[in-house]
C-alpha cells in the first residue's frame, strides 16, 4: 500500500498498553515503512525493552522534547497526555494519530475512520484523531447504508469487552473470574464493580443529563464522521465479562426503502465490512470468534417490521484493532498515499 | 394475601428444574396455603426426596393420572410435557399455571403478569400461562409507561443469563470459565456455543424471517399482555455469561409528552418496580445484585434527545422468580384472591 522508499520516522506514544501494544504488532503484520522508532511512554514504563521486527527498543520518557526528528506520532497514552504533548509533536514536524478524546470533537481536527471518511483527512493541521473504539466500528455498516438510503434513526445498545477499558481491566477479568469460582471475596481495581458474571450499564463518567460519556462520545462523534450533524442516534453503552471485542445491538431507521438483498449487496461492497449472517446455519458475528482479525462484521440482519424502512443487526469487531490501532495505521498508510506528510525519504 | 382456610390442593410439574425448585423456596416464602403437594417429574428425578416446610416430599413420575384430587398446577417442564399433559390436569379438575410456550398464545388462554393484567384471569378455561422470563419484566414499566402516555415505539435488546437455559447451562457457565481461566479444551452441551467470555446474539431457534423464537415471543407476548396487538415492538435477544438475572436496553417512544418526573412517579406508583436510578452516585441496577429478589427494577432512564417523547433505560430482574415461578405463585395467590378455582376447604 506504500511506497518502499518512503520510509517513516515514527513514534509510539503509550507504547506498553493495551493499544501500544497493539499499534507494533499492526505495524508489523502491514510492514509499514518505518525508518526510525521512538517508543514513548509514562515513568513506570521506562527502560522497557520491546521486540519489533527482530530489534530490540528501550522505551523512553515520553516528554515534550520527544518529537525532534519524526515524521508520525501514534498516540494512545490518554487524552491529559495527548493535551500536554500534542502541541509540541506538531510544533516539532511531527503528524500526531491521536487514539484518546482530547481533540476528536475540535472542528480543526478530522476524526477519521479509514475507509469511511478519508476525505477529511487533507484538512489536518497537524493532529488526527481516532475515534472511540464503540464508535469505530458502528460507522462503517452505518455509512453504507446511508450512502444506500440514508439515515433517519439510529439506535444502540452496546456489550463492550474488558480490553476497552485497558490492560489491567483484563487482569482482573480473570482475577475476579477466578475469585467468583471458588467462592473468594475480592476487591476492585480497574473498574470500581463486580464484572465477572455481570454487566454494568455504566462506561466512562456520568454526565449531568444521565448519559455516560461514552455515550455521548458515540453520539458525537458518529455525526462528526458521518457528517450528519442532527442525525437521529441515542446509545446506551454497556460492559460485558468478555476480554476482547465489541458487540453492538443496533436498530436504524433509513430515509427510502432498501430490500434486504439491496442491504446485503452495500455492505459487502463496502470495504472493511464483513457479512456474517446464516441463521439458517447459527451463523453470526461474536465476539470470542474475531478477536485478533481485522474487519467489521455484521449479521442477524432483519427487517423491523414494526417500523418502516428499518432493520435490526448486530456489529461485531476487535476494539483493540478497528477500533484503536489498525485504524490509527491505517490513518498512517492513508496519510503517505495522499501525499499528506512530510516524508523524510531515506 | 390469601386467607388461611382456604388451603390448596397443590402440584408442581417439572419439580426438579431450575423455576421447578424456586417454586418450592417462593411458596414457602409467601406461605402458600397447601393442604397438600405433589412433586412431578420425569423419569430420571423419580424418588428423589425434596424437602418443603420442613417435610420430605418423593419426586413422583408425572403421568396423564397424576392431578387427581389437584387444585393448581403450576408447571415448568416446557412445552411438550405441558401440551401432552395440561388437557388431563384441566379434565381432572385442576388450574394449571404453565411456564412453558405452549398456550401462550392461544385466544382462550389468560398470558398474565400479575400486577400488570390481573383482570384478564377471569377469563380462563383451565390453562392460565406465564409469558417468557424476558416479556414478564419487560411488560412492568412498559404497562406504567402505557397508563401515562401511551405506548408509541418499543425497542429492546436483552443481556439475558444462563440460567433461562436452565440448571445444566449454569453448571457449564461454571466449567467453561474454569476450564478457559485454565486455558484447557473444553465441549459444548448446554448451549451449542462458547458461552462464557462471550455474547451470543441467539437463544431458541430461529424463524424463516430472520428473528429467533425468543425475539418473537418478547414481541407477540407483549403484546397480548399490554393489549395492543398492533404495538410496534422489535427485539434482539442476546445471552452473556451471567448466572441469574437478566437485564433489558430499552428505547421507548411515547404517544404523547411526559417529563422524567412524570415517569419516575408512575413507576414509583405501579407495583413490583422498583426504581434505582442515581447516575450521580453511579447506582443503577445490576444483575448480580438483584439476583434472588422479586422487584422489577429499573434505571438508567433518560431522554433520547433524538427523538421527540422518547426515553432510554435499562431494565433488570431475577429471571427465575418475576420471570418465572414468582409470577405464577402471585396468579395462583390471585386465582384465590379472586375466587376463581374449585378451592377444596380443608
């Protein structure tokens, strides 16, 4: 997808979470061009050292001094951090991917999911932003179908994986898990509830009109890429005991008519959407299937009969990937084929 | 609730499943007035001995003979064993109260929630049937909402336990997360699937229209329960690896205004909901706390500001007792209350 001469000076910001992770291994699955690799992160990180195509890295103190000398920075450090240092990437050269919600609602900053809106992208000033890993992967069915028969109404009910809320949330999945089974008292970290054998209608902070944040952030920011600012959407967004994987129960209404063949045909025509959808044969998307893999899968596709021009379907795909580090490098890519960096050619 | 004198002639089909033993611990709860009590089942619980206020009770063999000199019958053994069987308990002069499918949907029998549509118990001809666990606690608040504004537009998406699928599925709930925490290999029984660390967007078998059995009987329950046959009302049914409880994202659209205020005092007014929305303190209902209890509960509710008269929330309740046996002990309490069975006074 890049050009071989075009090699990268990049930089990870948050390189040891869960998304830090995850941005290397992406990196190298797509062999993206790089020529030099900063790995950035907090105090407790620092002296790390990290595999990445057979090398060995040292992780550094992320600071604002770190961006000297590179081309892209991929960030998943948290929004404070992306706040704080941001700025200074760009004042150093740098194109910041920004995994965290700092900057995704600013009107200056394109919030992108590839293959959905890349068109925004030759707008950026320096910082791009990523959107909620929830939102990610609900915009791809949804602007299929809009470009079908436009979007009316939509609404989501989420069962969102551990892994969302980041790596020690998985630990303690199991910890808890372990602890449930045989019947031990446990105390709670990472996410202040029981979650073992449980889901809570509660992700990210409460907001004064009773929604969580996230909710709103999939609000937001779905109208932000869709570029749909008054469209129809509520969400309520709930954790589920899974490690990896977001399910999304969504009902939309569209503006026309559209069969179900009509549907089908926009979705797998679309890129990065995968139809999943036998149940004649228990066929369908789930979480504990596709985690680790790529696409945005969809299935249990009906038509609401109850409502005109409507239909139920279930979204599933890796938040770890679509929905924060394959997006952000696939942002990267996009950036180098449009032309949209200042490439350091090696 | 029910006086004294009046004591039942009782049987209990199905004795030794999951709703079969919360029958016995809610009868002895409420004091249900028995002058005597029949345990039934299948052939592989015959002799088992089950204790009930304090005296041990045989697991008898449930034949066509078995409701001789039988008042009630409340019935959890599904839909074969109660369609082959029911028509002999009513021949033999009995009232049967059926968990299963089986006449839910037949014009001549009563489908109650008791405290929603307790008037309709008048008209039974013998078979009196309790709806799907995910109707029963779904109807509550949608009744309440419906005497305050009219219902308009229902849509819901269910996280529902394991133990809807009975015993054995929560006895694997168990040894599939041991056996995942242990990273062992492990078969399906219970449900054909991985089910714990995961979500399964399928429960019963599924229709030539796409929607599973569950979806369709949430949809055509409540609206026979509610008395709007021509309710707009969609489902996606989803199982998650919760032993008890099952909870409900609903988005409601009503025939006409109503504040938040309006709601929270109908649902504080109407019996068996308990509301427990305090986003401020992040309390909300939970599966694994309201497991074992009677309530419907409800929280989570707030606009959807997307839509005019429209409201989300997030709707849980122990699927074994309002879904289940604690329904079908309250009709058997109303059938007494209303003096609506052949009462053998002892």
């Amino acid at each position: 997808m890049v050009q071989q001469e075009h090699k990268i000076r990049l930089a990870i910001l948050g390189a040891t979470g869960n998304v830090g992770r995850k941005f290397l291994e992406i990196l190298e699955q797509r062999n993206f061009p790089i020529s030099s690799l900063k790995l950035l992160a907090s105090e407790k990180s620092v002296g790390k050292m990290v595999q990445f195509q057979g090398k060995e890295y040292k992780v550094e103190l992320a600071t604002k001094n770190s961006f000297k000398d590179v081309d892209i920075v991929l960030a998943s450090a948290g929004a404070s951090v992306s706040k704080e240092l941001a700025p200074h990437a760009v004042k150093a050269g740098a194109v910041i991917i920004d995994n965290s919600s700092a900057f995704r609602m600013e009107q200056n900053v394109p919030l992108v999911v590839a293959g959905v809106n890349d068109h925004v992208l030759k707008k950026h000033k320096g910082i791009i932003a990523n959107p909620n890993c929830t939102t990610a992967q609900l915009v791809v069915p949804l602007k299929a179908l809009h470009k079908l028969a436009g979007l009316k109404r939509v609404i989501v009910s989420t069962y969102q994986s551990v892994s969302g809320a980041g790596k020690s949330a998985m630990d303690e999945l199991t910890e808890q898990s372990k602890n449930h089974l045989s019947e031990n008292n446990y105390s709670f970290k990472a996410i202040n509830r029981k979650f073992a054998f449980n889901v809570i209608p509660h992700i990210d902070t409460f907001l004064e009109d009773g929604y969580t944040k996230e909710e709103a952030k999939v609000i937001n920011e779905s109208r932000k890429i869709l570029e749909l600012p008054d469209l129809s959407i509520t969400c309520t967004a709930v954790r589920v005991p899974v490690y990896i994987g977001h399910s999304e129960s969504v009902n939309v209404e569209l503006n026309h008519p559209a069969t179900k063949e009509q549907i089908l045909k926009a979705f797998k025509g679309f890129p990065d959407l995968e139809v999943f959808d036998e149940p004649s044969e228990s066929k369908y998307p789930m979480a504990i299937d596709i985690a680790g893999t790529d696409p945005v899968y969809i299935g249990r596709i009906r038509e609401d009969k109850s409502n005109p021009n409507t239909f139920n379907m279930w979204i599933v795909a890796d938040n770890l990937r679509i929905g924060a580090a394959l997006n952000a490098v696939r942002i990267a890519e996009e950036l180098l084929k449009q032309n949209l960096l200042k490439i350091s050619v090696v």
